[in-house]
C-alpha cells in the first residue's frame, strides 16, 4: 500500500508538471473576480449566474469566479452578496479564448460602504453567503476585513454557532460537540490538513490551543460528500488561516489587550499582530503571531465512593475533597502563508502554523477518606465519628506543568486547463503533549481513630455547594504538625506525539450541458498516522527522615470553605529539590504507573473515490461513493501485580511482584461510504437541501490499544482496566434534510431535521468477575461496542441586520439557534442510555448593535446536561448539569484605524456541576465555580 502511494504521489507531480509546462488556449471560458466596494476585500460565497445558460457559481476566497465551455454570443452575467446591490454585466463570448469581468459590489440600503467587510454586520453577511453557496449543510464563522473575530480562541467562537455546544476545562471552552454529539465524533482540519489530538488518550482535538486571531474562518460541515473524509459522524470542523489573496490591499493589524479574572484577582496580557502583503499582483504573503497569559482560579468540591444508606438510610459518601486550583496558562503561536500565481490556470500555496499551550496547575486539596458508615444523616447531610472507625485526613498540592503543541504545514495547489481541474495536496501535522517534573501529589495525612479524635459534619442541605464542620478534636484536625508524608508521585516524564503525513489528489472534468453543467470528480487520498504514549513516574510511599506539613505550611485561597493548613507552593518546591535523595522510591508502583499506559500505535488510511456534480439555476445533485481502507498495527503492554500470597502459574508468590507482557495487535477494515445530497433553489429567496451518506468514527487509540492492568491482592481479588483490540469503529447512516428561507437581503431563517443510525458506538462498561482476552478479573473497566444508536434531532436558526429600522435602531442585529437532539443507544445487556457527551436542548443567543463607531454584543449560551460516564449500574452513571453562560462584548471605532474593546465573559459565574441519579437523591460528583473575566484593549490597524 505504501508503494502505491508513492506512486500516485509521483503521478500527482507529473501531472502538475505537464500542466504548469503546457499552457493550453482556454476556449469559451469567462473568469473574473468580484470584491467589495471599496476594494479592501474580495467577497468569498458571491454567487454569479448566467440565466440564460443555466450556470451558477461562486466566489472562492480570492474572489475569482470561472466558466468554461460557453456557447458563442452575448450573455448577462449577473452577481449577488448577501447585503449588497445586485450587479449584471453584458459579457460577449467568443467561439475560443478567454474573456475576464470583474464586479465591485456595494451595500443595498446604506451609505456606510464599510459595512460589507467591517463588523458584526460583516461576519453575519458573509456567514449568510457562504453558507448559501454550500453544497451540503454548513455553519460559518468568518473574521472581518481588519481581523476581527467573534471570540478569544477557536472553541469559544464555535459556541455561538447553530448545533454547537462546547465542553469547557476550568470555565474556558475546549472541546466542541457538533448536534450534541461526543466530541470524540468530529474531524478537525487545518487548511486541510487533518489535526492530530495533543492528548495521549484521545483523536478529540482541543481547539483551545489555537489562538482565534490565527483564524480567518471556521466551517462546520454536517454532511459529507464523497470528496471529503468518512470518518465524521457529528461534523467536519474546517479551520482556515489567511491568505494573501484574501485581501486586496496590504494589510497589518496589531491588538493589545488586558484582561483581569475575579476569582484570582489576577491580571492576564495579550498581544497579537497580523499582516498580509502582496508583494507582486501574483505573489504574496500573510501571517500573524499570537501570545497570552492567562490567570485564573477555581475553587472545586469533588465526592465519590457513594453508597447506598442501610436499612433506608440516606445515600453517603466515602470521599469528599474541597479542592483548590490556581492555573496559569500561556498560549502562543504562529502562522505564516506563501500564495502564488504562477499562470492564469495555476495558483499555489504554503501554509503553515504553529501553536504552544503552556498550562501550569497548582492545585491544593483537603480530603476526608472515613472507613466506616457515618454515625447519623439524612437528606441533608451526614456526620462521621472517629469513635466508629478510622477517619484519614489528606491535605496535599500538586504543581503541574504541561504543555501542548500543534503544527501543521500543508503545500498544494489548483490547475485549471479547459474543463479540466487538478487539486492536489501535501501535509505534515504534528501534535504533542509534554510533561516533565510534576509532583502530582506530594501528601501528608493524619488518621483520627477512637473515641473524642475527630468528629466531622457534612452539610448537604445544598446539594451541589456541601459544607463541613468539625464537632470533635479541631485541634489537631487544623495543626500541620500533626501530618506526616506519605507519598509523592514524580512525574519524570509524559511524552505523547501524534503525526500524520497526507497526501491528496483530485481530479475534475466539467461538462456543460444545455442547461446547467455536470461535473465528474476522481481522487484518492493517503493519511499515515503515527501515535505513542509513553510514560516515567516516580512513585515515593516513605521519607528517610522527618517530613510533616508543618515543614511546608502556607495559605489557602480557597473561597467556599476553610481548607488551611495546606502545602505551600514554593514550600514544597524547595524541599523536594533540597531532599530529593531522602525520598524512598516504590519500586513496583514505580513501574506499575510508567507501564501501565504506554503505547505505540500505527494507523494507515488509504481512500479513493467517483464523485458526480449536477448544477444549474435551479438544482444541484452531488453523489457519489467513497471507499477507505484502514490498517492499524498497534503495541502496548499486559500489566499482571499479584500481591503476595497470589498465585502466578501455579505458584504462590512470597513478596508482591509485578509481570509486564508486551502485546501486539494488527487489524484492517475497509469501508464503502456512499453519499447524495441536493439543494434546490425552490425560488429566489428559499433553498431547499437534502442529504444522505455513510460514515463511520474509529475508536481512541487509547481504548483499543492493547492496554491490559490488572492488580490482585492476597485475597485472589483482581482490579483492573483493559483495552479492547477487538473495538470496532462506529458505523453510522445519516440523514439530513434543510430548508433556508432569505427573507431579506440581511437575513435568513432557516429550520431542518437530522437523523442518525449508528452502530457499534463506544462506551466505557464497569463489569465484575469474569475474564478478558483470558485474564481473570474480579472488577475490570473495559471500553465495549454498544449494540445500536438512534439519533433524530431538528435545528432552527434566525439571522437578520435590522437595517431597515429607523436611526439608531437600524444598527441592530439578532442571531438565534436552538438544536434538540434525542440520542439513544442500546446496550448488549439490554440496558438503555442516552449517548455520552450528547445534549438533548442546545441554544444560542446573541443581540448586537453595530452602526457607525459602536459595536455592542450581548450572548447567552446553553447546553443541556448530558450523560458523562457509564457507571455499573444507572444509578452511578455520571451526568453534567446544564450549563448557560453569558458574555458581553462592546467596540468603540474611534478613527479608521484605531477600536477600543471591552468583554465580560461569563458574566452570570456558570457553574460545572457533575452527579449520579442515585436510587433515592442526587450524589454530587463535582462542583466547580469560575467568576467572571473583564478583557480591554486596543486593536490597530494600518
């Protein structure tokens, strides 16, 4: 398989070759480009037609417009943008050669001539058009002419898009689910170059590491077609970063900013510049650069271990943790792009783009670990006393340092001879995940057992926000003399890479018919991945010496409750670098942590596919079939601890002894993904669209990768937590039908229903004495397939500039979506379960007022809860709480060149808040609490 990509790699170049070498004579074409007013922009989505003929096309993101094979003679070509004037030129085509027009289209209904490529009204307008032109179901997001975007990074400006709802990591937007589907079923691009997942365990890619000022729009496919990549059941999340001939004008943009976070009182700085230059009318260059620091706090209450009362009595947990975070995180990065115009038929780029998140956590931690069942409760709460069983108190830090990088660098180009074209594509992705001298944790603990020790209240009458209160020995509850060391955890070092080299070629040859035209597309495509995980952890159970809190004591931060004492942290960082020597390393738990999640994993992806494009006036029919073999070689390791007194082959081990196997696992599939999708222009003002195809999403490295753990105590009891080599990937048929109403030239409403089938989908099952790939257990986590999934949901969404409203209220805009998703799955038990990660109510909201100087927004968000884990049973499956936020935004235009900003994000203090149903109440999980951020600054440009 690798030679026959070489190969085709090889013809690709040969092709490219001939065709740059050989400039043929284009006969009866009419090319041309179409750009703004004022000239600063070309309008990418700007639809052109030729009534008479039937032909249609549209703008790319250069603004350039082609039609080949056209009939002799005199014909009106008319082109349309949402906002503006229509403009119809008279074109005279003669029987060979090439004839070129250009259009300047202007604002309908305003003298602000601006308003096309500059503001909220700019990125609505252009969102409209895009969205338009499409061939299948897509969102827009798009920047504006001097470089704004919606929002602070790629996650967060998703958020307000229609079927988007994003999962946040400590209050900040990170992962985005598509129709309130799992994050784990999207694709995510590059300037189409796929983006590798900088997390060890996972193919979700965490769109909070690119900057948004990077960003020059945002496409969220929700059909395929044939050409674009299987492997997406929920979106395709297209990201493109500028270009060159994305402008028309030279450009440079700078923006400073400050933002200041409640909950940590800390201030946060950031700066970014971005450019674009033509240096010759063919040959240019763009790029920009991007660095933040950000501070913030968050204060967290963790509970688990929860059991069911005796007798009737109430629910009560057996670990309850009052966690303190305070995070810094710095992101920087990069990007950089080469556009050429060798020919009239042939443009070339090279695009490339870095990205660096720097996240360092310190988290301090007081934790309560009772043995025996509380002395009372009820609803409300219950009380543990000493006197009844052991009660362990931890007070612990951990100072973690990781940080993620993305690359991507992708080549290619378009040649366009006759009716033929040639697209054609190299890529080199790169993501990582680094970790190296982290202490997660170093603690201390005191044990309070018999009568008098210790006495602890828990306050439950709030639910999500408990409370404690000390009744018995205070005294040495809060004395850090008291704690003494009883483990480290070094992390020496965490290494997770994922690449992926791509290669593409698509081959098109157009027809043009008596009224319309039909094109027929070929191409194939090599992804050749490679991911590893490896790990070294130093685990430290013993202290040569005396070692207690009260050596490192220091000061909480913490707002929901009196933690104090805890580990301080420069305390701590001092001692262990004075005393590392006197740690006593665990040699075996040393070894069972930096083995346990180890693996190396290669996955080629070869596709092919026939494609086939009717379009005229009226109707457009894209169909086709696509084909993608897969082949996975993987590593990993079977882990077995026996403890002493086990049984190892037959014989009874004398000391507790770890066994490492390494495993291999290799496996292939092929899949035939078939796909239609229609639009029918039904009149002028409504699109009608239509859409079906098979798709899979193939499952985590990290839950197939052969991964087996397994630790037994000298009671013959086996925990562990396994891969599954025999994963297979999901399988879906979906369905999608639209229809988009542009009752105004600044407007659009548009509702649809969307419908899915999916087979084998993934989920992590608890399961008790049995065995896996012929090892024994007696509890064991182990990712299965599910039986089947239905997904069936409706999207709605409204978009109007009120520009037809008297002054001041013409400046308004109103942007409203809402997406219901019903998405149940069947276990092989039987047992029934909404899919994880999916949201069943999903709305957005967002009022602006842009005219003139001032620019204001106002936007609320909600995602209903969804279900997070599979527990063993229904009452300990893990679910999120809804969540809805608020951000307000405001700009003020002081000259042409120079906008002051301010932003409140997350003006309401939205909560994250995880639970279990429970057989009687609800058992908080998780609760955790963020404040607001203000942002100001000042954004130049020139």
């Amino acid at each position: 398989m690798r030679r026959f990509h070489a190969s085709a790699a090889r013809t690709a170049v040969l092709l490219l070759a001939t065709t740059a070498l050989g400039q043929a004579a284009l006969a009866s074409t009419l090319t041309g480009t179409i750009a703004d007013s004022t000239g600063v922009r070309p309008l990418q989505g700007a639809e052109v037609r030729i009534p008479s003929l039937g032909r249609v096309t549209s703008a790319d993101a250069a603004g350039r417009f082609r039609f080949t094979d056209l009939p002799a003679g005199t014909h009106e070509v008319v082109a349309t943008f949402a906002g503006a004037g229509q403009e119809t030129q008279s074109v005279t085509i003669a029987e060979q050669g090439t004839v070129q027009i250009n259009f300047v289209l202007a604002p309908e209904g305003t003298d602000i001539e601006t308003i096309l490529v500059i503001g909220q009204q700019a990125n609505m307008l252009s969102a409209i058009s895009r969205q338009r032109a499409a061939d299948t179901v897509v969102t827009v997001l798009t920047r504006d002419a001097i470089g704004q975007f919606p929002d602070q990074n790629v996650a967060e400006s998703l958020r307000r898009a229609p079927g988007i709802n994003v999962l946040n990591d400590q209050g900040e937007g990170r992962f985005v689910a598509v129709r309130g589907l799992d994050p784990e079923l999207n694709s995510t691009s590059i300037n189409g170059a796929r983006v590798p997942a900088t997390g060890g365990d996972e193919r979700t890619v965490a769109l909070d590491v690119i900057p948004s000022e990077l960003v020059e729009s945002i496409e969220i496919k929700k059909s395929l077609t044939p050409d674009m990549d299987g492997d997406t059941i929920g979106g395709s999340i297209e990201i493109h970063t500028t270009s060159a001939f994305d402008r028309e004008k030279s450009f440079v943009g700078v923006n400073v900013e400050g933002g200041y976070n409640k909950l940590s009182e800390e201030w946060s700085p950031k700066i970014g510049v971005d450019f674009s230059t033509r240096l010759t009318e063919d040959f240019g260059v763009s790029g920009g650069f991007s660095w933040n620091r950000r501070k913030f706090s968050t204060d967290n209450v963790e509970v688990g271990d929860w059991v069911a009362g005796e007798d009737g009595g109430p629910d009560y947990a057996e670990t309850i943790e009052y966690r303190d975070y305070d995070v810094k995180r710095v992101r920087w990065g990069g990007n950089l792009s080469l556009d050429w115009r060798p020919a009239d038929s042939t443009t070339l780029y090279l695009r490339g783009l870095y990205s660096k998140f720097d996240d360092t956590e310190l988290r301090t931690r007081l934790v309560f670990k009772p043995n025996e069942p509380p002395a009372s409760g009820d609803e409300n709460g219950f009380a543990f006393d000493s006197a009844d069983g052991r009660i362990e108190v931890r007070r612990d830090l951990k100072d973690r340092r990781e940080w993620q990088t993305t690359t991507s660098i992708v080549g290619g180009g378009r040649t366009e001879v006759n009716e033929w074209t040639l697209d054609y594509m190299a890529s080199w992705s790169r993501a990582e995940q680094k970790e190296d001298g982290s202490i997660d944790p170093v603690r201390f603990r005191q044990r309070f057992q018999g009568d008098g020790k210790l006495g602890v209240d828990f306050d439950f009458s709030d639910w999500q926000r408990p409370g404690f209160s000390i009744t018995q020995g205070g005294a040495d509850f809060v004395d850090p003399s008291k704690y003494e060391f009883s483990l480290m955890e070094y992390t020496t070092k965490e290494d997770a890479v994922d690449k992926e080299w791509a290669f593409k070629t698509d081959i098109a040859r157009n027809f043009a018919l008596a009224n319309g035209d039909f094109e027929v597309k070929w191409g194939g495509k090599a992804r050749l991945r490679h991911k590893r995980q490896s790990f070294q952890y130093d685990v430290y159970d013993g202290f040569d010496g005396d070692f207690y809190l009260s050596d490192v004591a220091g000061t909480p931060t913490y707002g929901l409750a009196n933690i104090a004492p805890v580990p301080d942290l420069q305390k701590v960082r001092d001692w262990v670098k004075s005393n590392r020597g006197s740690f006593e390393l665990n040699q075996l738990d040393t070894d069972l942590a930096s083995n346990a999640e180890n693996y190396d994993a290669k996955e080629d992806v070869f596709a092919t596919y026939l494609q086939g494009r009717f379009q005229n006036d009226s109707l457009r029919i894209v169909g086709g079939v696509r084909m993608e073999h897969t082949s996975v070689n993987m590593r990993g390791n079977r882990i077995d601890l026996v403890e002493e007194g086990g049984i190892w082959n037959g014989e009874e081990l004398d000391e507790d002894t770890l066994f490492i196997t390494p495993m291999q696992l290799r496996n292939s599939y092929t899949d035939w993904l078939p796909s239609l999708n229609l639009r029918a222009d039904l009149s002028s003002s409504i699109v009608a669209r239509a859409g079906f195809y098979r798709s899979l999403a193939r499952p985590k490295f990290s839950d197939m990768a052969p991964m087996f753990s397994v630790e037994e105590n000298d009671e013959g009891e086996r925990e562990g937590s396994f891969g599954n080599p025999d994963l297979k990937p999901y399988r879906a048929w979906n369905g999608d039908a639209t229809i988009e109403y542009y009752f105004a030239p600044k407007a659009v409403v548009q509702a649809g229903f969307f419908w899915k089938s999916i087979n084998d989908f993934i989920v992590d099952a608890q399961f008790e004495n049995g065995s896996f790939a012929g090892i024994p257990f007696t509890q064991a986590t182990i990712p299965i397939n599910g039986d089947s999934a239905r997904v069936l949901g409706v999207e709605a969404s409204y978009s109007q500039a009120f520009t037809m409203l008297p002054a001041p209220f013409d400046g308004l805009l109103l942007n409203l979506n809402y997406t219901y998703t019903d998405a149940k799955g069947t276990l092989d038990d039987g047992r029934k379960i909404p899919l994880p990660a999916s949201s069943k109510h999903n709305f957005n909201a967002v009022l602006g007022y842009d005219k003139g100087i001032l620019s204001f927004r106002v936007s609320g968000a909600y995602r209903d809860g969804y279900l997070d884990e599979l527990g063993a049973t229904a009452e300990e499956d893990r679910y999120v709480r809804p969540h809805f936020q608020v951000d307000l935004s405001a700009k003020l235009r002081v000259t042409d060149n120079f906008t002051i900003f301010a932003d409140m994000v997350n003006l309401n203090n939205a909560k994250y808040v995880a639970y279990q149903k429970g057989p009687s109440q609800r058992r908080l999980l998780q609760y955790e609490e963020y404040k607001w951020t203000a942002k100001f600054g000042v954004k130049a440009n020139f």
